[in-house]
C-alpha cells in the first residue's frame, strides 16, 4: 500500500519498473528507488481580501537524497494532487542523474485556481508555503524552482521569506528568480532554448532542413513559447501553437515574436487573430517536422500516437506521453525520433543548477557562459542517450532513463541502507 495514486503516479511506475525490467534490478531494490524519501502535506490558511479565511492545500515531495540536496520545482494550480507531484519529483531524479547534477528530485504544489485569487493573495499564498516549508528545506537539503502556474515573482517571496526567518538574505534557498534578486542570465528561456537545441540536434541527424522545416507547440507558457522563438529564430516556420485558451495555425508560419508580445501583455494567445483560430484537439496531429509538447502530462495516449505526423517529437512538458502511446511510437520508431521528457526539457535543472552555483560563490556568469555551458550538458547528455539506445537496441526514453536510474541505484548501493 501506499499513499501515492492516480494515473500520473501510476505512468511514473509503470515507466520505472519498465527499466527495473531491463536493468535486471531485483524486486527487492526497486520500492527503495521509487518511493520518494519525504513528502509532506500542509495547509495554507490566508485572509482574503474581503476578510474572509480561506485555506489551499499543498504539498513537498523529496524523491531522494543521496547524491546532494533535492531540487525541483513548485506549482500552483487546481489539478495538483499527491500523486501527481510525487512522480514529478521521481522524474526529476532520473533526468538530474541523466544530465550529471548533483541532485535528487523533488516537486511541490499548492491546490489553487489562480484565476480566482487576486495578486495580493497569491503572495500570501506563496508565502504561507515557503513559511510552513522552512523546516524542511534549505540550499543544502530540497532547493525549490518555478513550475507551472509559479514565476519569477513567487520565487522571490519564497526567497525573502526564508530569509527574513533566518535572518539573512538567502538567495540559494530557490532558482528561478528575477536577475535583481540573484537570479541568473538565461534561467526563463533555458528550458525552451535547450528543447529548440535538442530538436535542431536531431534535425541535423536527420539532414531536415530547417529552413524547409515547420514546427508546431502544444502550450504557450514559459517553455512553449521560448521553444518556439528559438525555433523560429533557427528559420522554421512555426504553424501552429495552442494554450488553455485556444489554438492558432497558419500554414505560412506565425509571427512567433509578436505572439510573445501578445501573450505578455494578455496572459495568453487569445485575441491574438480570430482569422487564425484553430481547434486544440487537432494542433497534436498536424503534419510538421517538429512537434513540442508544452503543456501537461499524458496529452499523447496511444490513439494520438498513432496519428502523429511529425518527424521529431520534442517533449518540453514532464510526462506528455503515456506508456501505452510508447508501445506505439517503438513501432513508429523509423518515422518518428522521441526525444524524452527527461532529456528534452532538462534545459531548465541545468542553469537551475548553475543559478545555485553562483549564488553559492557570489560570482555571476554572463548570458553566453550560462547557455553554452547548457547546451555543452545537453549534448553530453544526448549523446550518451543515442549511444545506450543503438547499443542495446532500446526506445530512447528507455535509453534515457536507464542512464539515470543507474546512476542513482549504483549511488544508493554504495552508501549502503542506513540501519
């Protein structure tokens, strides 16, 4: 028994025991792999602004602890369960081992709607998490990040708040935050720059043109819309981009720059053209070259794998394909080149990472070191992931996972069980 549940928990575990399998990992090792060390529950009471109490419940998962502090991001949003944020954190390990940071993987959220709260009360509210969090975090224990429904800002009253405790300003505490604050050059694109990398990577393997090529983006937020700048920006016709609002398609390309601009300025893409209006449902299955997946999980099941008309499927969201569309995409392997969540989006860990390391040493690095050391990680990762998948004729996120799981199974038996 346990109390992690649900489909994504149960994707997380269904992917895991799919690398205990090819890793001949005994059945006695694998629950102290997979069951994250630490999660907690809390509750986040507020005054509102018309003088009403009201009380969002959140979460902290620490998946593990054996290689470094626990690193990973925080969400607000009203889907947010247990479940859901413990194999995000369980992901978050894999893909820290993956790219070689010394971390083990966390995830927090809190169960809010934000377009209910008004900006005075979404600081309370992040302040009121951080607050009942202090006693089990800290820039050598569990360092938090952005995520989902969380931005710069919220990193910041995480920030202050932990150091107003400690009494200390304590910018290591999270990543993510404005440049002002000690935040770092390239922490809001490198997510979306390091999939837009990684896709013109396999484009280059396989002699796509990006001047001929197109992409299309499923979800606009931080990671969908850099992804598609970069993109555009290497010369590839984005056609297509979608958010919870709605989608636009244009078979000429959009004008991803002045998207982003409207995006900025209106919290989404609608009313950025009613002439390009598009159907949500269909932006996954148009034909394109390259196809980035930005929004939530399972949003390719086996049927949409089988209708996929890409060439590249670049996976910025954490866990957009479900078990059953990766029995698919292994019989499309010839058609379609997956690169993994784990891989794909790890862009944002990485300079996450380098942010930690120079607020640590109080020395900070220009934008260009920030993203040539990134892609310099994300292309050793790479080419580790091609090389495991040809050598042991395996799924690339088999590939990729297996690396990862390795690596923190092979650290845990050489520290040994604590008795």
């Amino acid at each position: 028994m346990t109390v992690y549940s649900g489909p994504v928990f149960e994707m997380a575990r269904t992917q895991f025991n799919v690398i205990g399998d090819h890793l001949d990992i005994p059945l006695d090792e694998r629950d102290r792999l997979l069951l994250p060390k630490r999660a907690l529950t809390i509750s986040c009471p507020i005054h509102r602004d018309d003088g009403t109490v009201a009380v969002f419940e959140g979460y902290r998962v620490q998946h593990h602890l054996t290689l470094g502090p626990t690193k990973g991001g925080t969400r607000f949003s009203p889907t947010v369960d247990i479940g859901e944020i413990a194999a995000l954190a369980i992901w978050m390990s894999w893909k820290c081992a993956l790219v070689g940071l010394p971390y083990g993987g966390a995830k927090g959220g809190v169960n809010v709607d934000l377009s209910k709260i008004s900006k005075h009360e979404l600081e309370l509210v992040s302040r009121r998490y951080m607050q009942e969090m202090i006693p089990f975090v800290g820039p050598h224990i569990d360092v938090m990040a952005p995520d989902m429904g969380t931005n710069e800002q919220v990193m910041a009253w995480f920030m202050d708040t932990y150091s107003m405790y400690q009494g200390r300003t304590v910018t290591e505490i999270v990543t993510g935050k404005p440049v002002s604050s000690g935040g770092t050059l390239g922490r809001r694109e490198a997510t979306g720059r390091g999939v837009a990398h990684l896709a013109r990577r396999v484009m280059n393997e396989l002699r796509i043109d990006a001047n001929n090529a197109t992409a299309v983006v499923q979800g606009f937020g931080n990671v969908g819309s850099y992804a598609a700048l970069e993109l555009h920006r290497f010369g590839l016709k984005v056609i297509a981009v979608s958010d919870h609002t709605g989608a636009l398609h244009d078979p000429r390309g959009l004008d991803v720059p002045a998207l982003m601009r409207h995006a900025a300025s209106h919290g989404s893409i609608k009313g950025f053209s009613s002439e390009l209006q598009f159907d949500p449902a269909q932006v996954l299955t148009l034909k394109c070259d390259v196809l980035v997946p930005a929004a939530l999980e399972r949003v390719i099941d086996a049927k949409i794998a089988q209708h996929l008309r890409c060439r590249i499927l670049a996976e910025g969201a954490n866990g957009p394909t479900t078990p059953d569309a990766d029995l698919v995409l292994e019989k499309r392997k010839d058609e379609i080149f997956v690169i993994p969540d784990i891989l794909c989006n790890s862009g944002g860990v990485v300079v996450s990472y380098f942010e930690w390391v120079q607020d640590l040493q109080q020395l900070f690095w220009e934008e260009e070191e920030v993203t040539r050391r990134e892609y310099q990680i994300l292309d050793r990762a790479f080419e580790l992931m091609l090389a495991r998948a040809r050598a042991d004729r395996i799924a690339h996120r088999t590939a990729a996972m297996a690396i990862g799981v390795a690596k923190v199974r092979a650290a845990k038996n050489t520290r040994g069980l604590f008795p």
